[in-house]
C-alpha cells in the first residue's frame, strides 16, 4: 500500500512539472508589460518610473 501511495504521489509531481514547463502564448510580454522600457524596473501603478527618463520606446 505504501509503494502504491509513493508511485501515485510522483506520478502527480511529474505531471505537475510537465504542465509548470509549458509556455503559455504571450508569456514573455506579459511579464515584460509591467517593466519600464528605458531602464527595465518593475512598474507598480499607472503613475511615471522613478528613473525619470522618457519611457516610451524609441525616444
């Protein structure tokens, strides 16, 4: 009983691992839409980063 318990829990943690790697569409500019683009600090509220420089890209 106790082999059964052990075999079910890893094969749980195996799945949990397989979907944890996958990459969901978006994923990159999702985490990346809260960063400032011109020095790359995470951005908390709609107000302007604290580095001061002009945060739009290309300018």
């Amino acid at each position: 009983m106790l082999i059964k318990g052990m075999t079910l829990f890893l094969v749980a943690m195996a799945v949990l691992a397989i979907f944890g790697k996958l990459r969901l569409p978006g994923g990159k500019a999702r985490r990346l839409a809260g960063r400032c683009p011109a020095c790359g600090r995470p951005k908390i509220g709609p107000g302007p980063c604290p580095c001061g420089r002009n945060t739009k890209k290309g300018a």
